[in-house]
C-alpha cells in the first residue's frame, strides 16, 4: 500500500476559495470520482473528485478554511500498482519533456503572428450589485464618436445614486443600443463599439512523438488533457437543499452581509443545500425595508380627484428619488417613536471666533459654516451618550452600539433629498470637516455621489436653517435613532433688541 497525497486541483482565475462542505471522512473508502469536498468562489461552488480509488487516511482541511490551487487537501491510502501506474505516468510526462524534437520546416513549426484587425464589440452594463432595473438618466456619447478607455458613456441612477458607465475599451462608437429613460440592469448592453483586438492565434500540429520505448506510436496521447477549472470542474452530483441549522454562505456573501449588517442565521438560503447566496441577501433587506412596522396601523391610500374639472391643471412626473425619499420617511415615521425636544443656543462666542476665521478660510479657498462646528460637537455629545450612535437589532434582543462616528448630512437637490455621510468626524480638524462638507455638497447637487458616500451614517443633522422658522421635527433615519434638527441662526445683538422692544411695549 501507498500514501497519495490529493492536492486542489487548478482553480483558474478564483485565488483562494473556501471550503464549505467536506464529504469524506478518515477510514472511508472511495473511487475514482467520487466527491471529496466541496469549494467555494465567489461566482460558484464546485465539488472535488477523487483522481484514483482508495481509503482516506487524513484529512488536511476544516470547513471555513481558505484554499488555493495545489494546496493539500487529503491523503489516501492506495494500492501499490496504482501508485506505480500514477508514478509512471508522471514519468512518462517528465520524459516526453526531456526528448529532443524533431527539426521540422519553419513553415510547419512557427506560428503566425497576431494580426490586428477592428472588430465590434458589445458593450454591456457593468456589476450593479444588484438584479433591480435601474434608469437611463444621461447619454455622453453618439454614434460615429471615438471613445478612449474609461471614457463615460452613460449615467444611470440607481434607488440612492447616480453613477456613470465607463468604456471597457477604444475605439468607435458604431451602435447605440439604448435611450434616455430606458431601464436596464447587470449585463444589459449599452452600445457597439469597434476597436483594436489581437485575432486568434493559429497554429500548425506538431507530429506526435513517442515518450518511450515501450509506449507505442498509436498508443500515445494526441493530445493533455487541461487540468480542471473553477469554471470547468467536473460536477458528480447534483447538490440538493436539506435542512440544517448551519450557514453556509461563502466568503463574497458573507462579506455583502457584513457590509449591510445582515444576520446570515435569519437570512434563509436558496442554493445548493441551503446555500446562501446573494440574492438571499438583497431579498432579506428588500423584505425587512418593506415589511409593516409591527403593530404600525395601515394607511389607506387616498382616492384621486379629477381636480380639471376645477380648473388647467398639469401632471409632473416625480423623480425615483422623491418617490425613495417618501417611502423612507414613511416607513420611518410609523416604525420608530419620534419624541422632540426644542433647545435654544445662544452662540456669540462661536459666531465671533467664526468671524476671525473667516481671513484664514478664504486663503484656503474654504467657506467656513456653522456645520463643521454641529459636526463636532454631535461627535463628541455621541461620545458621551453612546445610546444615540446605535441601532436597535431586528430582533429586539439587543441593540448594536458603533464605536465610530460617521454623521449624515441632508442635503436638498434638484432631484430629491439625499444624505452623504462624513466619516470620523471626531478624527477631523474643522477645516477638513468644512473642505468634506463642501465637496459632498457638490457632488449632491451635480447627482455624482456613489453608493458608498451615503451609506454607514450613525447619525444624521438635517438644517433648514436657509429655509428659516424657529423649529421643526425632523423624522429620524432609521436605523439611525436620533437625528439633530437645525433652523436659522440669529444673532444675539439682533435678539437683544428684540427683548429690550418687547420688554420696553410691556411696560
């Protein structure tokens, strides 16, 4: 008997994979093909088949561990003829190395060199993270335009972002395969473009060559076979779903879960054996944003009226934002308790040490606001009250308190109302706070903030201080559980008159 060691087998592209399942144990036997193990990429899960028969002796992998290609997997336990057929093998592919080749015509042996030629190709959607449909807001290109690498395309916008399309590659615009307001997703494709690509390769045969004396001509191999892909690895068995109270999610889902702070225990997977996969996850936080508050009344919807029969009127079509923005302050407002606490702050000292500064922020090209100061001072009132720089968990049993602060800024466009965050305001001097809250602001405006600028918030500061009033209740963003609202400053001077007039018509 002999020790074979069993290695990963090629991966292609996939780095590292995770194993997930193992379908072996030590003492069992097996045969040639049958599945040992189960891996994991972030595109697909694969099973590992055994190259010979025997009995596992070891195994030299747990489930959750990080794999690459040629990485030890198990050992088994085989028969000695079998270890010679394998070592023979081996041999004979070492040899068929070392054996000098035949000379043979240059026109027979050399390969062609590539030729370029322009070739169309179909330009499509990039990874959206998502299987929603998301509009087409902007066109930058049209038909007979030379385009370069990573030229913008088009621009679409999402639920919360707008975010351009660049070119994979150079060339010219030959096609445009979609319009101003179409919907699209991942792979949808956008346009036809002609560019430079290298033509396939071609080659001539070589003649076989024997590897051994004892190998006959017609015996020997036309041809290796590759070794087995990620993407081509042979599949023994269909995995079907069985109940279990384990997760299985692998490495790129259970990072998505993290990000959106899911818990993969509540999610119910979809894949092979209950296998989570990412759509389990955007279907979880699709379900959990648009499921009722529990005990939430209903709200009946409100019957239209054919309001031309009083008069000209005319239908403005609301934006996807406006539509987002509403349904989010709904769900807000009926999910979580609002209780409102008006405070008037009397600020001279920080008006006039903003009024000395304002020499040094026109030198730095920086318009400095009373917002650098609301940001930290929010960061350190979250330091010392940390219930407010938390959110409750979907279960009720505990709450999640964050130990960073990034805080939220509304900001009012064209569009609708969003939200980027500036994180680690306590980490941030004022004039960094002011130089960030400026770019956000722009960035808003001109709808080019990307998904991550508005996501993480832990608290949130909604001004309506250009708008003026005196107060107003702002409606937390959950999960958040507190937001600060802002009216219009006035001056203390100004204040002073005004009691001294009033006190003066009193008397």
């Amino acid at each position: 008997m002999a020790i074979e060691n069993i290695t990963v087998p090629d991966l292609g592209d996939a780095t590292e994979v995770e194993v997930i399942e193992l379908l072996v144990s030590v003492g069992q036997s097996v045969e040639e093909n049958d599945s040992l193990l189960v891996l994991e990429s972030d595109k697909a899960a694969m099973e590992i088949p055994a190259p010979m028969s025997g009995v596992v002796k070891s195994i030299a992998v747990n489930l959750g561990d990080q794999v690459t290609t040629g990485s030890e997997m198990l050992s088994l336990e085989v028969e000695e003829i079998a270890a010679a057929e394998i070592e023979e093998s081996a041999n004979a592919e070492e040899q068929k190395e070392t054996i000098p080749q035949p000379e043979v015509p240059a026109e027979e042996h050399e390969e062609t060199p590539a030729s370029k030629e322009l070739v169309p190709n179909t330009i499509e959607v990039p990874d959206l993270g998502t299987d929603d449909e998301v509009d087409v807001i902007e066109i930058h290109i049209k038909v007979g335009d030379a385009v370069d690498v990573d030229d913008s395309l088009i621009t679409l916008e999402s639920d919360k972002a707008a975010m351009e399309v660049p070119s994979p590659q150079a060339g010219e615009l030959m096609e445009l395969l979609i319009s101003v307001g179409d919907k699209v997703k991942t792979g949808s494709a956008i346009a036809v473009i002609k560019g430079i690509e290298a033509a396939t390769e071609k080659k001539v045969a070589k003649p076989a060559i024997p590897t051994s004396a004892s190998v006959e001509p017609e015996e020997a191999p036309s041809e290796v076979p590759p070794a087995p892909s990620a993407s081509s690895m042979p599949e023994a068995r269909k995995l079907t779903p069985t109940a279990g109270d384990k997760v299985y999610a692998g490495p790129a889902v259970r990072k998505l879960a993290r990000e959106l702070g899911v818990d993969l225990t509540q999610v119910p997977g979809t894949g092979a054996k209950n296998r989570i996969i990412k759509e389990d996850i955007y279907a979880f936080v699709k379900n959990q944003i648009n499921a009722p508050a529990e005990g939430a009344a209903t709200v009946s919807s409100i019957p239209d009226i054919d309001f031309s029969q009083f008069g000209e009127i005319e239908q403005v079509p609301r934006t996807k934002l406006e539509k987002l923005t509403a349904t989010n302050m709904h769900r807000s407002w009926t999910a979580v308790p609002h209780v409102a606490q008006f405070i008037d702050a009397d600020i001279p000292d920080l008006e006039a040490f903003r009024t000395e500064l304002k020499s040094e922020g026109e030198r730095r090209g920086v318009k400095l606001t009373f917002l650098p100061f609301l940001l930290k001072a929010c960061a350190k009132a979250l330091k010392e009250y940390p219930q407010f720089n938390s959110s409750l968990h979907s279960s009720g049993e505990y709450v999640i308190r964050k130990n960073y602060f990034h805080i939220g800024v509304a900001v009012a466009t064209d569009a609708g109302l969003v939200v980027p965050v500036v994180r680690n305001v306590d980490q941030k001097s004022i004039w960094q706070l002011a130089e960030e809250v400026l770019e956000l602001s722009d960035k808003a405006k001109q709808r080019k903030l990307s998904i991550e600028e508005m996501q993480g918030a832990s608290f949130t500061i909604s001004s309506l201080g250009a708008i003026g009033g005196t107060g107003f209740i702002p409606i937390v963003n959950a999960p958040e559980v507190a937001i600060l609202g802002v009216a219009k400053t006035k001056l203390s001077l100004y204040m002073s008159i005004m009691n001294f007039n009033l006190e003066k018509c009193c008397l």
